[in-house]
C-alpha cells in the first residue's frame, strides 16, 4: 500500500471478522472536505476526472479539500497515472491496494485515511457529472448527514439506458426494499454511488460490505438522521468500461442478506425475546417439576411463582449482559447492577401478577391446558417486560 502523501496513510486493515472502522478523526491539516474515488483500470478517465473534479471544488467556496483514489493496483497503471498529476495538484492522495479488491471496501479505505469531516465518494470515470459537487456540499453544510446524488428525483436521470439495464437496476432496488425497508426505503436512490456524509455518522462503527452497495452499507449501519437528495443525470461511459458483473449482483444478494441478519441480531427486542425463550425453557420445567401430578405436585400457583423467579433472575443475567448491553454503557459496578436487578424485578414481579391472573383466567374459566395457557400467558408477559424494562430499567442507568 502507497500513499503519495507525506503523514503515510495509517495501515487500516480489515478487522478480524472482516470489518472495517473509520476512526472518529486524524490530524486534518485544516481539511474538512475528503473526496474517495475508487478506480480499477480507468487509464483513459483518472485525470480528466481528477481534472475536473479539482476545478469544481475549488470553486465551492472556503473548502478545503483532499481528493483520495484508491485504486486496487490497475495493471493500466491508472495509479501512477493519478500519482504523476499530485504533482501538480497537492490536494490529490493516491492508496494503491495490492491486498483486497473490490469498489465498497475501497471507498471505506480511503475514508480510513481521510482527514476531513465530511467524506464523500464519487466514479472516477465522468459518469458522475462533478458540477453536482457545489449542491452537495451546500446540502451537508445546511445541516444533512447525507447528501445523495439521486437518478430518481427532479433533475434526476439516467440518460440512454436500456430497458433492459433500468429493469434489472429498479429489480434490484425492489428486492432490497422488501429485505430492508427501513434501510432502502429511506431514500429514493439506494443504489446510488455518489454521496457526501458526516464522519461522525459512521466514525468507529465496524463496516463490512460486499460488492458495489457502500450507500446501503452506511444507511443501514450508521446514524443518519437527516438526508438530502440532489439530482443529477448519470452520463454514458465515454472510455474504459463498467466492471459490473453477475458476481456483482450475486454480492449485492449476499450484502443485503448479511445486512438484514446482523441488523435483527442487533435490535434489542429480538435479543430480548431470544432471553424470553431462554427464560421460557427454565419456567416450563419448573413448573413441571414442582406442580405436574406425576412429579411434585405442588399447587399451580405456588409452582408458578417459584419458576417465573427463577426464569426472572436467568433473564436478568442474559439481558444485563448482552440485550441492553450498550445501555449499561460504564455503570458496571457491582452496585449499580444490582439496582438494575432489583428494578427488574419490580417490572417483572407485576408482569407475573399479570401472568399469573392471566394463566389462572385461562386454566379455570376456560379448561384450558396449563402448558398452553402458560404459554399465551408468558408472550403477552412478555412484551410488558421489553416495554418497562427497556423505558424504566436500563435506560435510566445510562
Ligand atoms: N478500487 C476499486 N476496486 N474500484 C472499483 C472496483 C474495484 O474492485 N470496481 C469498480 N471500481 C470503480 C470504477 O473504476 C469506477 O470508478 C467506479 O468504481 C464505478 O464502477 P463502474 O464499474 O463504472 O460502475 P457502474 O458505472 O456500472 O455503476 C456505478 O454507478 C452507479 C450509479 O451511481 C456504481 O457506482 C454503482 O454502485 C452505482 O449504482
Ligand atoms: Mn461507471
């Protein structure tokens, strides 16, 4: 990896489990602008674009920008291409990849070394017209955590498409529309690969995208609270050609796929209800043990209390460590979990007074069966239990 620049780029790898972080901000040198243009084999384009991609920015007014190409080594030598014009245009950095490969994670590359507030990504092959730059710019300035250029609104389009490539584009935006309607649908061009967004938005929060898709990637993962939309017309290719592919598409899939299981994995009420079931088990058969005929047979009410206590303390454990963790943030003490423990309880001890009523209306006013009844019992139980615990228990310890 080489940077043209003289603080070399930090070596910012992929984590691990194949994530990457953006830090929260490196030393800006009075930038507050860092533009990513991802290339591979665009030769014929790189310095037209860097060309006219400095000229405009240096007419948007009291910016100071970084232009950033992050080129996965082009066997055309487009990265010496861009290296040999910083030369003449210092606010130009060149990462040349020899490791990875791939246009999402390249852009995230480039933000790792960027040192402005605002990041932004555009082609580097003139299909994204740059006068469109001064609009967002001004867009973020007026307060957007991002600022999309967009195919799909007024002055939006995309010139001579055919039919065929604005099917499989709109296909592919419907697709992830039903996966993730609150990602897609927050904007009118998800597939979009010309943005401008806050670094504070995404800043330490572990990226991981595949394929082309690095606007979903940001919509579904950071915290981006307002959105403007530019429009702007995407321009036929004049040199070079696309690198869009069926493996591409495939990745898209896979991307949203990944997306939608990590963003469940992550919601407090999923992970919640995974505690419920595993509080549900502890409950179930201690109240068989203590209340069956064929076991203890303790009376139905008794039983109950006792095994909802015990499934109120395996669900503390489980939630305090791992539902609300990001709620218990510092107050790790000893103390301070305690009172947790103690509100919980509270909560939880109504909702078994709510549960017990509930299974005793059910076994003898209706004959139902006490396992099924203990069953509806502890679901409505339940969502008692995330709404209290969740307003009252852990939010008010952070
Ligand atoms: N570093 C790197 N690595 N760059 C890449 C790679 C890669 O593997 N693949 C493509 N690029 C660069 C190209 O050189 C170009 O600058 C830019 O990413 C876009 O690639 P194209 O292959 O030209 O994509 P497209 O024109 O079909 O689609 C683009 O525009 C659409 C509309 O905004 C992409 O940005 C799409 O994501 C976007 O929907
Ligand atoms: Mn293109």
């Amino acid at each position: 990896m080489t940077s043209s620049n003289p603080s070399p780029a930090p070596a910012f790898l992929p984590t691990p489990s194949g994530s990457y972080v953006v830090p929260e901000s490196l030393p800006t040198g009075g930038i507050e602008f860092s533009l990513v243009l991802p290339t591979f084999k665009e030769a014929q384009n790189i310095q037209p674009a860097l060309r006219a991609v400095c000229d405009t920015l240096s007419q948007v007014e009291g910016l100071r920008y970084e232009v950033i190409v992050v080129d996965d080594n082009s066997p055309d030598g487009t990265a010496d291409l861009a290296l040999s014009l910083s030369a003449e245009m210092p606010a130009i950095r060149v990462i040349r990849r020899t490791q990875e490969s791939g246009l999402a994670t390249a852009v995230i590359r480039g933000w790792q070394a960027a040192r402005g507030e605002i990041l932004a990504v555009m082609d580097a092959d003139l299909q994204h017209p740059p006068e469109v730059l001064g609009q967002l710019v001004q867009a973020i300035r007026n307060g957007a955590d991002l600022a999309i250029g967009s195919r799909h609104v007024e002055e939006g389009g995309v010139s001579d498409w055919s039919i065929l490539r604005r099917i499989v584009s709109r296909t592919a935006q419907m697709i992830g529309l039903v996966l993730l309607p609150d990602v897609v649908g927050r904007v009118s061009d998800p597939m979009s690969g010309y943005f401008l967004l806050k670094r504070r938005t995404i800043a330490g929060k572990p990226l991981n995208p595949t394929g082309y898709k690095i606007l979903i990637e940001v919509l579904g993962r950071g915290t981006i609270r307002s959105i403007d939309e530019v429009g702007y017309v995407f321009r036929e290719r004049q040199e070079g050609s696309s690198k869009i592919s069926t493996r591409i598409y495939l990745q898209y899939l896979q991307h949203l796929l990944r997306l939608r299981f990590d963003l469940l994995a992550q919601s407090p009420f999923v992970r919640f209800c995974v505690v419920g079931a595993t509080g549900y088990l502890v409950d179930m058969l201690l109240l068989y043990w203590l209340s069956d005929p064929r076991s203890l047979g303790f009376g139905l009410t008794r039983s109950k209390i006792a095994s909802a206590e015990a499934a109120i303390v395996n669900n503390f454990l489980w939630n305090d460590a791992w539902t609300f963790a990001p709620l218990v943030g510092a107050a790790r003490s000893l103390r301070s979990k305690f009172r947790r423990f103690l509100k919980f309880n509270a909560i939880c001890t109504l909702g078994l007074a709510l549960s017990v009523v509930l299974l005793n209306i059910q076994f003898n006013w209706f004959g139902l069966n006490r396992y099924l009844a203990n069953t509806v019992a502890i679901v409505i139980t339940m969502l008692w239990n995330y709404t209290f615990n969740k307003r009252l228990g852990w939010r008010t310890t952070s």
